[in-house]
C-alpha cells in the first residue's frame, strides 16, 4: 500500500499521520459521498 512505502522512505515516525489517513480512506469507503461532494474532508476527532 502507499502508505507503508511513504513510511519506509523516512526516518521520521510518520503512524500517528498514517493512521489519520487510513482512518479517513476506510471512512470514504464506508460512507456514499453523493453526488455534490466536493472532496473536502471534515475531521471528526483530533
């Protein structure tokens, strides 16, 4: 996947972004965005 190859090109501890984001791809795969979406993403949780 992307994002394990994104993770393995640097040293900096990059899980708590890659949750983030697998976080909200399994939210866009669970959701029916609709016809008007317009592609912005609003964050439920810090």
């Amino acid at each position: 996947m992307i994002l394990e190859k994104l993770e393995a090109l640097t040293e900096i501890d990059l899980s708590t972004f890659v949750d983030l984001y697998r976080n909200r791809i399994s939210v866009h795969r669970q959701q029916e965005l609709g016809p008007n979406w317009d592609g912005v993403y609003s964050a439920t949780s810090k």
